[in-house]
C-alpha cells in the first residue's frame, strides 16, 4: 500500500523551453553591442615592433591567453592583453601578470584601435 501511494504522487515530466523570437533578437543585439564596447585592457609593452611581436607570443605562451593583440600607434607598437568589464576583475589580473611583466598598467581605450593581424603582417613584409 505504501508501495501504491508513493508511486501514485511522484512525478515523471518533461521540461520544454519555448524561446520567444524576440528574446533571441535581443541576445543578437546584446552579443553585438558588447563587441564594440571598450572594456578595460591591459598594456604589457609600448616599443618597437620585433620586440612587440616577441613579447605578444611569450605572454601567449606562458599565460596560455589569446586575447594579446599587437597594436600600432605611431610611432611605438603596444601589446594589449585580456578584456575586462569590471575593474576588480582587470585588478587580479593586473596582479598576476606583474610578476612577469613590471610596467603592466590598466586602461580604457577610448579610439579605434588598429589591430596588427598576422595575416596582414605578411603582407606588409613583403
């Protein structure tokens, strides 16, 4: 009888998700604005561009992050990792990477900034 009563009260379902078109309009239009918003970076180098490519590839290599980008603002050429939205989270990371890299600083950037890809790089030595 106990057997009967728990069986008869427990409950076997399935869970449908119905997404409306507009909420997946929205998370579009979110994942696009958030591609265009300067969130805080970090600079780990501002020379010259042989330097900058060596030091792009080592802090990829040791901290095993690509989000290093090779940017060239006449005259120097600077290396800027990570893509932070809050200050704290770019804190702990400033932090970690000062122990190899002295003159990391946080900033905003707040112009275009002209990325050196690496496809393109071959085109300019050429």
């Amino acid at each position: 009888m106990i057997l009967t009563f728990s069986y008869g009260f427990s409950q076997i379902g399935e869970i449908k998700i119905n997404k409306s078109e507009k909420l997946e309009k929205i998370i579009q239009i979110k994942k696009e604005l958030n591609k265009k918003i300067q969130n805080l970076k970090i600079q780990i180098y501002n020379g010259d561009r042989n330097q900058a490519e060596t030091i792009k590839a080592e802090y990829i290599e040791t901290f095993n992050d690509t989000s290093a980008k090779m940017i060239y603002e006449t005259p120097n050429y600077k290396v800027w990792v990570g893509n932070f939205f809050t200050q704290i989270e770019a804190d702990k990371y400033l932090l970690k990477i000062r122990k190899k890299y002295k003159s990391a600083f946080i900033f905003r950037p707040e112009y275009y900034e002209l990325e050196i890809e690496e496809e393109n790089e071959e085109e300019i030595n050429n």
